[in-house]
C-alpha cells in the first residue's frame, strides 16, 4: 500500500541518528514532515 499526499500515515517507532526512539504519535497534532534517506556510505 502506498501512502498518498495528505493522508494519514500509520502510528511507527524509529531509531534516530542519535539512538533515540522516535514515535510518530508523539508529534500529535503538529504538522510532521517524515522523509528517509538511503543508509550512506554503503558499498555496492
């Protein structure tokens, strides 16, 4: 299932850069802009 613009996403929890659990829950409420990266520095 691929999400659309405007649409609600799903409640998840993720590692941040700093190894802290981030839920998406906790921004209830307040605009959120989730975007991902490739892993950098990976060989291939």
């Amino acid at each position: 299932m691929e999400p659309r613009p405007g649409s609600p996403a799903p409640d998840f929890t993720l590692t941040s850069h700093t190894d802290e659990k981030v839920t998406l829950s906790s921004f209830k409420g307040r605009p959120v802009i989730v975007t991902f990266m490739p892993f950098a520095f990976t060989g291939g």
